[in-house]
C-alpha cells in the first residue's frame, strides 16, 4: 500500500441552517476543499460521499451522483456510502483503500447532512433507524435512550459520575466556542450542565449532541503527489473501519465497543504508534458517555479510568491529551454524515498549526475516530505531518 | 491491477414474499454463496452491501453490520452503497477496485431489497427519490413518467414503435418463465403487451420492472486464488462505473445515456474487446426502453436501431446476442438493491454452463449493464471464463 495524504480541506459551517439545502451544503465544502488544496475539478478521479439519510431527511436519495453533477464532476464513479453516524468515515476509508493500493490517484471524500428540516420526533424516528429495528427499537429505545442505558451501566461497574459526564460537556463546549463554524458557541458551567432537562435519564440536554446542518471535504492522493500539491501534506498514518452486532441487546457488555478497540488497534499497528503518541483526537462525543467509553477503549486511560480522565483536564486544549478541540459533535454540531470527514478537517487545522486560539502547541500526531450507531461500525484514523 | 474472478455466487427467489424479512434474504443469499465457493465466513475479509432503500421501505438503515453479524461476519468492515438501481453494481465495482488493487484478497458482496411491505404508491415514491426532487420529481415526475418521455423521444427521432418495445417484454417473460427463481414465470404474447393497463402513455403494465423482495450475493477473490479455490473462476474482464447528472432536465438528450456508452466503452476496453464478443448479457431493463436504448449505447447495434432489434429476434435466447436469459427485470423481478449483484449471478450460471433450458450454448463472454436513476449512475461489468 502506498502512503497517502491529504492535500486539500473544506467545511460549511455547523448549524440549523434554514436557507441552505443538502446539494448546496456539499458543493460549498467541495468548493472550499478543492480550493484549499489548489485542484481543479478535473483533476478529480472518484468521488466518494458519506450520507447517513438524505432519502429520510428531505427526501433525495442516489445523492452522491446528485451532488457531483452539480460540484462539476459528473461523468467520474460517484458513490454514496452509508454507516449511520460512520458514513463519511466509512467513505474516507474506502477512498484511502482504493488510494493507498493504487486504483487512482486523486479522490474526493465528501460528507453531508441536512437534518433540520425534520422536526425533532422525527429526526428521532430517522436516527434509530441506525439501531436494530427487530430488536432495541421495536422495544422503544432511541438512541439517547440507549446511552442512557449505557451510562447507567458505566456509572454502576466503574462509579462513574454525573459531574463527570458534565466536564465533557463543558469542555467542548468551551472548545466550540472559540470555533467560529462551530453551531452552538456557547460556554456553559458544570451547574448547568448537572441541571440541563433531562432527556433520557442520567443524560441531560447538555449530554447529547445537536441536530446540525454540514458538509465537509478532504482531497487525498498519494504522499508522492502530495508533496508536489503542498508544502504541508496531513499522511494517513494508520487507517481501519470495524464492524459488530447492530443492536446493543446482542452484545456481551456495553461499557466498552469491541469494534473500538479493533479499529485503534488496528490503526496504531500501522501507524506504529501507541496512545501516547496521540497529540490531538477528534473523538465521537454523539453523548458525553461515548467520549468517555472512546478514551477507554482507545488506550488514553485503561477502563474505569475514563470519568476521571474526563474531570482532570487531561483532555482538555491544554491537558496532556486534548479531546475535541473542534468542540466536537457537543458544540461544533453532528450533521450526522457530515461528522467523519469534519473530524479529518478539524485535524487537519491543528495538524497545519491553523487552529488559532484552539491550537494545540506543536500537535504532529491527530487521531480521529467517527462511530455507527451503538458501536456497530467504527472507523479510527490516525494523521500526522508528512 | 490484479486479474480478479468470482468464486461464489448466490440467490434467493425473487418475487414478493411476504414472509420474509430484508435480513433473512441477505442471510440467505450469503449462504448460498459461501456454500457455492466453499469457503468459511470467516475467510471473508471485507462486506460489500448494496441497498437503495432499506430505510424508506422498511425503517432499517445502517443495514451492512446490521446484515453481516446476522451472517457471521461481524469484526470485517461492513459497508452499505447506495446508488439508487445500481447500488449493488457500485457495491461490486469498489469491491473489484479493492482486491484488484490489492487491499484485500477475498471479499464478499451482496445485494437486498425488500420492497413489498409498502404499497404501490410509496413504492412510487421512494423510488423517485433516485430522480431530482428540486427539478423533475418536484414537476410531478415519476420514473414511469420519466421513461415514457424517454420512449415518446425514443419514437419521435428513430421510429420506435410500440410493437418493438412490446417485444421485449414478450422476449424476457419467456426467458423468465423457464427461471425457477423469477418473480413473474408467465409467457405473454404482443397482443396481451400491446393492450396492456397504461402506466404512463407510451407504457403500459408491461412495459414496467417488477416490484420485488429477493438477495443476491457473489464472492470475488484474486484469480491466482480462485484457482485453487474452484476449476471454473469467472474473471472479472472488464469493469467499470460511471455518473452523470441526475435530472432529466439537465441532460443534453435522453435518447442516449452518456453514462452507460462511457462504461461500455471502459469496460470494453480493459477487457479488450468489443460488442460483437459479448455471448450474452444482462441489461438494465427498468423499462422495455431501457433495454433498447442499452443495446444502442453498449454498440450492440447503432443508434436508432435498437427497435428493430429488439423486434428482430436477434437478443431472444436462440439469437445472435441473448439478452437478459434470466428474464431480466421485467420477468426475473427488481428488488432495487439486488439487481446489479443478481445480474453478476445470472452470468456466473450461463458462463459456468449451467442455466439448463435457458443455456446460451458456448457462451464465454457475458455483460452485465446495472443502470441507477435515469442514467445518473452505470455500471458494466464484463465477465469471462477463467
């Protein structure tokens, strides 16, 4: 397999974004991202697209040749990929696949969302279609409702507590607030957070993330072009998307994600790196919890230790091992297919030393991980500067 | 790139069963398949899963983990494609792109829909959610509207009749009667044709696809493998996808798609050969049009000839260039996402010697042309015997 980079990023802002739709969200970040890495259209060999539900959301489905038209690339294989909260991580690691053993040289990876046009009974019903439909939600569960189940259970083997749910909480929003495309800038406190309205008990409104409007695009070609394109290529060091049972009924525990685990293994073996090597994550926060589980699994802190990790200030901008410095899908918002390839991006700034006042000091090495449904589908991707 | 084949292939009956859930027909076909090659789940090392609509027909999205851990495959990455009717032919062609480039050496990909639980009338429109909601389908559109302008336009410029697109159907309802796995096994004769229901003027009832539930799955390793494995591979010859814009309004003519000749071409010339090698072929037949049009564009014959040949005989099982021996989608069935992988299976059975009554005597070299919306997405696959 051949070293592979990114060469060029793009992002819409986050947001309940009234007057945009899908086709408009996708072709500004496409335009931004082929921009940023100096590319005309042309130069492009296939797109691929990470879309969660654009039939369900507004109704347009084959939404990958139906972006690409309009972005000017009609004619190239165009390909929608679907992994619930995972669709533009699934398509940035198939596109990595198909870069990284030679198939082409220069793909797009495009990720959108459009969610806000639904209202929110709805959006829940399209998001647990992302569960097992015979099994969990059949029996009512939604997803914060599966977390819950989730926190519940972390809190009871491993005395997790409520305030430290909170701090996750409050740190990304802190971090999004610094982030101008970020959709809710907004610091909050840990009183507030403790007494946000319950949602889906022990998770407040201030637990889960928000229903957000987005697209997000990263151009990747081979490390050999990149450094031809740019002064500063971001190499995939290490790359691998894991699958398990749907429905969180099936699995054996539910305070740790196997296809986690797999994927980080996975991808710290080829980047020859360990945990500690991580400078920055982008980490899957859809619940406070998640992020908490995701430190465990991934080897920042052994299990147990992720709501202490989480209430020290270790993830924090300028902790040991700063978490969601975007302010991840808390603050900076979670137009669900969208989040995979926005997490590359946010990397890529800090990778870059873009990152302004959220700049991590010196960060050469990024991890992002992007998570399907209750951990059905995960896919962790490591970055560094080439 | 290296020579891939097929290994395993196979299929559920196609048809609407109303007793059978989208999962047990993926299981089903996987088994099947597995079966066919001799070969463990767990020597698969990727999931390829076409599905156009899994979440608008029957509420379940993230539907390639949710399909895989049901088939004892959980662990490998797990990967719905969507591309509206060719959403299993892009799942196949990114599955060849991986192991020909060399990311994985066996791979299994398959294709599902289960259609029949929504009434005709969703059925309609979910289906135009392949279309452009914000121009054709906004308009009033349906895909059987859609077609019959392309088959008005089809008549008004080349001299298409009625009778010609009858005969198609004729042609695939006799193929499709002798397909124990068809959906439809009933001969009918052009009078019946002709005075068919109207659907949409120039259209009747039997001009139309199948609304079906059915799977199909097909397992592709490297060639040098497949050797060892089976001792008649199916060599994937020639392969590739292609896209152009989704509305009808925005293509320059409709009596050709650019798509479908731009694969054609591709696909030919990697295989190195051209239309007059083709022993037998699965078309894309959405509409009777679809098949005339695909004959045109594929250069089976040239452009404003594909009524006549279709009404000459020439593509009926006894003549010079068998077209859709499993009865095609008008008469085998259209379970949206299965098609593009039930097509590649149909091929396997004619180039392995094996379609009994419906054999094409000979027959080396097969082509399979999987359309997506009207024409936005092609796939054409060209397979030969190892």
């Amino acid at each position: 397999m051949r070293p592979v980079a990114i060469v060029g990023a793009g992002k819409t802002a986050f947001g309940a974004l009234a007057d945009r739709d899908l086709r408009s969200l996708a072709v500004e970040s496409i335009a931004k991202c082929l921009k940023n890495a100096n590319m005309e259209p042309s130069g492009v060999e296939a797109f691929y697209l990470g879309n969660f539900a654009g039939p369900e959301f507004i109704g347009q489905n084959h939404v990958a040749p139906y972006v690409a038209a309009a972005a000017g690339l009609a004619g190239i294989p165009a390909t929608r990929f679907e992994a619930a909260c995972a669709s533009s991580g699934a398509a940035f690691f198939h596109a990595w696949t198909a870069v990284a053993a030679g198939a082409y040289d220069t793909v797009l990876v495009t990720g959108v969302e459009k969610m806000t046009s639904q209202p929110t009974p709805k959006v829940a019903e399209i998001l647990a279609g992302a569960g097992d439909l015979a099994g969990e939600i059949r029996a009512g569960a939604t997803f914060p409702a599966l977390f819950a189940m989730i926190a519940r259970r972390h809190m009871y083997e491993y005395g997790t507590t409520r305030e430290q749910l909170a701090a996750v909480a409050v740190k990304n929003h802190d971090n999004g607030a610094l982030n101008p495309e970020a959709h809710l800038r907004k610091r909050i406190t840990i009183e507030q957070a403790l007494a946000g309205k319950p949602v889906a008990e022990p998770l407040t409104v201030f637990d889960c993330s928000l229903v957000s409007d987005g697209a997000a695009s990263v151009l990747i070609t081979t490390l050999e072009r990149a450094r031809d394109l740019t002064a500063r290529p971001i190499v995939v060091r290490g790359i691998a998307q894991t699958s398990d049972h749907v429905g969180l009924d099936r699995k054996e525990t539910i305070t740790t994600f196997p296809a986690v685990r797999r994927a980080g293994e996975k991808a710290y073996a080829m980047a020859g790196i360990g945990p500690r090597d991580v400078n920055v994550a982008e980490l899957h926060d859809c619940f406070t919890i998640a992020e908490i589980i995701a430190c465990e699994d991934l080897g920042f802190v052994s299990k147990s230790e992720g709501g202490p990790y989480a209430a020290s200030g270790a993830t924090a901008r300028t902790g040991e091992r700063p978490v969601n410095t975007s302010g991840g899908l808390k603050s900076k918002g979670h137009p669900v297919g969208a989040t995979g390839v926005a997490q590359l991006c946010d990397l890529v700034t800090q990778l870059r030393g873009e990152a302004g006042e959220r700049q991590v000091p010196g960060a050469a090495t990024g991890l992002a991980q992007n998570l399907g449904g209750s951990g059905a589908t995960c896919v962790v991707t490591i970055l560094g500067v080439g």
